[in-house]
C-alpha cells in the first residue's frame, strides 16, 4: 500500500491561474485493490504486481465488481466557478466535502470570465457549441465584466452596511469562485470521470474532470489503463 501526502501538484485547468485542481494525498495503489479482491478465497499477499493482478483488474471492471476499488482514497484541492462545483457536489457516494464558509470569512474577489462564449446547441437543450463567428464576444464579455462588478460592489457595500456575510453573499453570481477538498475513492472517481468527462458534461466541469483524471492516474496505472481501454472498446 502506498501513502502519499507531498507537496501538491497543481493544474490549472481553466487557464485563468485561478481555477485549479490539487492533489493533497492519496492513500492506496493498483496492488491494494488486487489484494481486496483476492482475500475472499485468502490469495492477498506482499508482492509486487504481476500481469496475473492486471488481468484480474480488468475482469474485476468488465464486471463491474466495484467494492475492490474502494480501499483507497485521493484528496484534491478544488477551486472551481459554484456552477462547476454545484455540478461536482451531486455525486453522492463514495465522495467527502469540505468548502469555504461564505458565513465565517469574507469571500474573495475571484470571479471567472470566459475566455471565449459558445452559443446554445441547437439539439441538446443543455448543451453548447462553439461560436460560429455570429456571437458578439466583446459584447458578451463587457456584460458579464459589468455584472460581475456590480455583484462584488454591492456584496461589499452589503459588509460596509453591517449587513451579516451569510446574507450579503446572496448577491453574488455563479461565477464566483469556491474552494473545497473533495476526497474520493478510485470506484467513485471513475464513475465521476465517467458522467463528468463526458461530451454530455459542461465543457469547464470536463476540463475540472480531466485535471482530476491526469493527478489521479499514476496512482492507479494499471486501473487507469483498464479503464480507457473498456472505454475504448464499448
Ligand atoms: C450531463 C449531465 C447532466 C445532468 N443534468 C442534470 C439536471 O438537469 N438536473 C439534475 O438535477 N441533475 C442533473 N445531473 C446530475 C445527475 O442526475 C446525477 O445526480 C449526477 O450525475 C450524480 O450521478 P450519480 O447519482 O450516478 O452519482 P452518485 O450520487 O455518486 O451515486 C453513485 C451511484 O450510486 C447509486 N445511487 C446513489 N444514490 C442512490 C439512490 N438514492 N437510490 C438508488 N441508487 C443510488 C446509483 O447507482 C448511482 O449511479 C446531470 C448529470 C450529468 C452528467
């Protein structure tokens, strides 16, 4: 088993030098989840893991045996747009949260601004596309530059007022920028990468998605490996 709390690597996933994903530890490798496996007819043992254990980990996806991959754990420091986190916090099980208090400490000025804005997809309702050169960008982005200001203008001028920060924080966008530690295990990762960096996803929560899936996956090589490669092939 390893156990791993070093300095975090950090990606920045939006691009703003804002928005990031940390890996602040992990507990558990490919080895452990073979061993989970492997105790129900007493075959766990110390050694080092063989094609025999890569295989059994590939069987153990194809067939959805999912409770080996939960004696592990990775902890990631999240600092996301709310609407980004808003969509990670729905994935219930096998995953912990903490977050920044809007109640105990004065939120920061950290707002997130599209570098580019796509258009509605015509098909999906829920989804986008990129502009075909028919949306006015700098209109667009002088909207939400002016929105953005008059939010963070009034929540501070809310706090001047001796308005208490659990209410003053109720006029502040989606926008706004959050932080949390999210822990969870390689079973409910992989169901979140799974739903999250997925065409279907918001292309900014993939792109959280994706950081979380790059930090995660020298962890569990051989799990990460099996994984794309039944992707792959369904
Ligand atoms: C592209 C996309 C669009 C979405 N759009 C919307 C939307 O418009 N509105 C909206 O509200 N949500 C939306 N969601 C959220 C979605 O419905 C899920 O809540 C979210 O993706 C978490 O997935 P999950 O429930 O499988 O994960 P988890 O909560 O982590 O659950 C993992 C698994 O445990 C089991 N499970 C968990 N809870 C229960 C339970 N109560 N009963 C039985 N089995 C359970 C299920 O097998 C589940 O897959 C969207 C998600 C995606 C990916």
């Amino acid at each position: 088993m390893t156990v791993s709390t070093s300095t975090p690597a950090t990606l920045y996933p939006l691009g703003d030098g804002i928005g990031s994903v940390s890996l602040v530890q992990s507990v558990g490798d490919d080895k452990m989840i073979v061993n989970a496996a492997r105790v129900s007819f007493g075959g766990d043992n110390g050694a080092p893991l063989n094609s025999r254990d890569e295989k059994l980990i590939r069987y153990l996806l194809t067939h959805h045996h999912g409770s080996p991959f939960e004696h592990n754990l990775i902890t990631f420091k999240v600092v996301c747009p709310i609407f980004v986190d808003r969509q990670a916090v729905r994935h219930r099980v096998g995953v912990s949260k903490n977050e920044v208090s809007g109640r105990y400490v004065e939120l920061q000025e950290r707002n997130f601004t599209p570098p580019a804005f796509r258009k509605q997809a015509p098909s999906n309702r829920q989804a986008s596309v990129e502009d075909d050169g028919t949306l006015d960008q700098e209109a667009a982005s002088r909207i939400w530059a002016e929105a953005w200001r008059n939010a963070f203008g009034a929540y501070q001028e809310l706090l001047r007022l001796g308005v208490t920060r659990e209410q003053a924080r109720g006029v502040l966008p989606l926008s706004l920028y959050t932080e949390s530690y999210y822990t969870f295990n390689i079973r409910s990762l992989l169901h979140f990468l799974e739903l999250r960096d997925h065409e279907g996803a918001q292309y900014e929560t993939r792109l959280f998605a994706r950081a979380m899936a790059e930090l995660a996956e020298p962890l569990f090589p051989v799990t990460f490996r099996e994984w794309m490669s039944l992707k792959k092939s369904h």
